[in-house]
C-alpha cells in the first residue's frame, strides 16, 4: 500500500534542494506563506482599530469555522482536479480578496463587515488550499526526496514566520492596514507564476482511477476506508493526533500564563519562543541536507516521547534562561517527530489519496488540536500551570507510545 512513482515525469538525479523544479516550487511557497503572516498581522490590527477587542477575536476566528467544516471535502477537490491548478486557483482567489479589502481600507472607513468576509473567504479556500499544498510536493520530485522536501518546507515555514511579521508591522507603520492587505495580496501573487513554471510527474494511470471513484462523497469515503485500512497511516493519523492535543495547549496559551506567573514578561516569552523556532529550524535543516534518515518509525516514536518529557518539565524551569534551553529541544524534537511525521505521510500515502490523507491530518493539527487551547487556558486556572503541562506531556507521550506500539509504523522507512 505504499506509494509509487512510476510514470514519466521530470527526471533528474540531483537532490531536491538542487532541482530547479523543486526550489520554483518552494520558492512560490514560502512567498504565499510570507503573504499569510503578513495578512494575519493585517487583519488583526485592522479588526482591533474598526472594533472592541472581542469584536477583534470573532473577526480572527471566523477563518477557523469554515476550514474545520470543509477540510475534507478540500481533500477531496485537491486529488480530483490536480493539486497544482488547485494550489494556482487558491491563491488567486487569496491575492484578489486582499487586494480588494486593500483597496476598499483606502479610500473608506467601512467598519468590520469586510474584515469578518475576508477572514471567511480565507478560511474557506484555506480548506482546499491546505490539502493540495501537502499533495503537491508528491508530483514535484521523486519519492526518495520527499524527506527533504518536507525539511525544506519546514525551513520555508519557519523563514514565513520571522519574516512575515516585522514585514507586516512596517507596512501598518508605513500605510496602515490598508498597505499591509496590499502587501500581503502581492506576495501571495508571486507565487501564482512560480507554480505556472513548475513541471509536475503524471500520476501512473491505476491512481489516476484512484483518485475519482464515482461521486465526491464516495471518494471522500473511499479516502477515509483507504487511511482506515493502512497498516501505516491509521495509526499515524492517531500518534499525530494525541501529539498536538498534547503540545498545541502548553506552547500557545500556557507559555503565556507561565511566563505572567514567573514574572518573565513579553521579553522573556519572546525568547522562549524564538529558543523554539530555532530548535524547529535546525530540524528542517537537518533533513534537508541529510534527506532521509534511518528508522523513521522509531525516530518519530523517540523523539515524540522526548518531547512531551521536555514539555512537562518546561513548567518546573528555574528561570528564563533554562527555559529558552528547554524551549530549544522541545523545538529541536518536535521539529524532528513534526519532519518524519510529515514524511511518512508523503511517502506512505499513494499520491491519488495525497490530498485527502493531508486533509485528515490538517484537519487534526488546525481543528481538533486548538481546542485544547481554552481547555489549557481553563485548567491553569483552576490547577496552575505544572499539573496541566504534566497532564499535557503524558498526552503528547501517549503519541509516542502509540508509534512504538504499532509493528508496521515502528518499522516504517523512508526510501532512499
């Protein structure tokens, strides 16, 4: 049941991060991501200054509702009409909206309703835009690549997120939200004719049949049976799933109340923070140039379980420094277990099933995992915060568990 690239396509033996193919393609990733930080930043100021704070929080949540509903069936879209046109459509879409919002904050002062139709026309496209994203790089490059592809967009994320908010606040400093809107549309455009000149490999014609089975709710349902029935998949999806229930409530909302009660302030929470984006980024840097390593299944297990250890002790740290180091492995281990996860998918998963096995797990790290976040939030409350991250670690360890537990993923490889 493991994936296989058989037909024609670009072919060439340089690794990844030297294909031309493959650096257009990250290359018009990593600019849509940019324009996303800066379009978050955007909308986010842009809702504070037309509204009250809470008015502020609808309008940023608003994206949540329609990406969580329609994810699946994005999935579903992605593997029927090709993830490149979906990708190229998504992110018209994306530029055209920001663009228009730009140019309505210029010349009036409209108030929230656009802001509130923007944030749901994002969500909505995010939930097809985010399952072609995870098939595309399939049809990029050849499976051995797949590991350091997914490193190599793991370092686009990471260079999307220290760049895109400092290029957001300028643009509001400079132009306010209107400039930041106009910005953001403009570098998400960039990448509609990177992806234009991008050479995809052809699907072999027995997963061109897989991919449409009949109606969209059969292939939906043919999906889910396919990810249900993988000796791999199935309990990936499930050590994914109990890892971000586990880690996505202590490192948003509880580093904030566990940096208020020790007294560290913004300035201590930022380099906690910037301690675990580091240790994130060495990951991808590490599978990017090695592009493979051995023993994927027991990496991913270990270094799961390794983690959720550092996330209970990050509440008992004696101050900012020992936390910044914590916070580097926490980032250094969950950056690993997030890559071979992340690989495992590409290269377990058929590519005609690609964009609804990345459905099923965007929809488990962007729909069920924040939930945690305001149960976190409420149990810090009642406990403080060195029960809940304890409590918080044994779930995130249960992941660990689940991947050594199980014969086939354990043993899971990533080709060479």
């Amino acid at each position: 049941m493991s994936a296989t690239l058989t037909a024609p396509g670009p072919a060439t033996d340089r690794p990844a991060h030297r294909d031309p193919n493959v650096v257009r393609w990250l290359a018009a990733y990593t600019s849509s991501m940019v324009g996303d930080s800066v379009y978050y930043l955007a909308l986010s100021w842009a809702a504070v200054q037309a509204g009250t704070p809470s008015q502020a929080g609808v309008v940023m949540a608003v994206s949540a509702v329609p990406r969580a509903l329609l994810m699946l069936g994005g999935g579903v879209i992605a593997d029927r009409f090709g993830p490149r046109r979906v990708v190229i459509g998504s992110d018209a879409v994306r530029c055209a909206a920001a663009l228009a919002v730009a140019a309505l904050l210029f010349f009036t002062s409209p108030g929230l309703w656009p802001l509130a139709l923007l944030a749901l026309v994002f969500g909505t496209v995010d939930a097809v835009f985010m399952p072609a994203v995870g098939a595309l790089p399939a049809r990029v490059t050849s499976r051995d690549q797949l590991a350091r592809v997914q490193g190599m967009r793991g370092l686009g994320i990471r260079f999307a997120s220290v760049v895109g908010a400092p290029l957001g606040g300028l643009a509001v400093a400079v132009g306010g939200a209107s400039a930041a809107f106009g910005l953001a549309g403009l570098l998400i455009a960039v990448s509609v004719p990177l992806l234009v000149s991008v050479r995809l490999r052809d699907l072999p014609p027995d997963d061109k049949a897989a991919a449409r089975v009949g109606t969209a709710w059969r292939d939906l349902v043919a999906g889910l049976r396919y990810i249900r029935r993988h000796r791999v998949l199935a309990p990936l999806m499930l050590a994914i799933a109990l890892g971000d229930l586990g880690f996505v409530g202590p490192l948003n909302v509880g580093l904030t109340l566990l940096a208020d009660e020790r007294g560290w302030g913004a300035s201590g929470m930022g380099w906690v923070l910037a301690g675990f984006g580091t240790g994130a980024g060495a990951a991808s840097l590490l599978l990017t140039v090695r592009g493979r390593l051995p023993y994927a299944g027991q990496v991913a297990a270990y270094t799961i379980l390794a983690g959720s250890v550092a996330i209970g002790a990050l509440a008992f740290v004696p101050g900012v420094l020992a936390a910044v180091g914590v916070a580097l492995l926490i980032g250094l281990l969950a950056g690993l277990s997030g890559a071979m996860c992340g690989a495992l998918l590409q290269t377990q998963a058929d590519p005609a099933y690609l964009g609804r096995v990345t459905a099923v797990s965007g929809l488990v790290s962007l729909g069920f995992a924040p939930l945690s976040m305001p149960l976190s939030a409420a149990a810090i409350g009642a406990w403080g915060t060195g029960p809940v991250f304890v409590v918080s670690a044994v779930v995130c360890g249960l992941g660990g568990l689940v991947a050594l537990g199980v014969r086939d993923l354990r043993r899971a490889e990533l080709p060479r």
